[in-house]
C-alpha cells in the first residue's frame, strides 16, 4: 500500500529498551478533500530513510498495517493498529499532480521541424 501527502513533522530516532529497538515516526498530511493526518512509524534501520527529507515536502510512503491483540490482566482483549513505512520517496510538483512521470520538453518535436524521413518510419 502506499500514502501521498505532504510532511508535517518528523521526528527523532528513539531507542527503546535493552534491545536498542529504534523507532522513529513521521506526520504525513494527505492532499484529499478531507486531510488525513498519518503518523506513520518507521522501525530499526528504516529510521534513517527519514535522513534526506524535510517538512513541508511532498512524498509517497510504501507502507504495511500492522494490527496487535492484547489481553489485560482483567481478561479484557484490545486490538491496536499501526502504520509502519518500509520505502519513502519525494513526489516533484509535475508528477503529483498528473499522477504519472511528466517527460521533459526537449522529448517532443514538433511534426513541422521532423524531416521526411523520421515523418515516413512508422510502423502503419
């Protein structure tokens, strides 16, 4: 699964427990009607794929959910859900807002300045 959205926050690496488990999470607001707010977590040595962005900063996060069961001491089972991000990477202006790779301009020639022989190698 992936998100589309723009960073709000991102925060620092944690480490927790004994283990030195590292953890880190970064805020993704979608650009949608109604605006999410993600908090997507990013775990062990996925932390440091956060490095290179910023807030502000338009990205598309490859992500998994992850879902937990847990039985208190009462006897009472509760279900916990989080988002985590294995692949993040930034989405330029152009191709946001297309949705696909926009090729440069130089790519296209106008069918006036082809000369006659590129004009008569098609295939039909």
């Amino acid at each position: 699964m992936e998100v589309q959205g723009k960073i709000k926050r991102i925060s620092d690496t944690q480490t927790l427990g004994s283990g030195g488990f590292r953890k880190r999470e970064v805020i993704v607001t979608t650009e949608e009607q109604y605006p999410q707010h993600l908090a997507i977590e990013f775990v062990q040595d996925k932390t440091e794929l956060l490095n290179n962005f910023r807030e502000g900063q338009t990205v598309r996060v490859s992500i998994n959910l992850r879902g937990r069961e847990w039985v208190s001491p009462q006897g009472e089972t509760k279900y916990f859900n989080s988002i985590q991000g294995w692949r993040i990477d930034a989405v330029d202006a152009l191709s946001s807002q297309t949705g696909s790779p926009v090729p440069p301009a130089a790519a296209f020639q106008p069918l006036e300045e082809m000369n006659d022989e590129e004009q008569d190698d098609l295939p039909f």
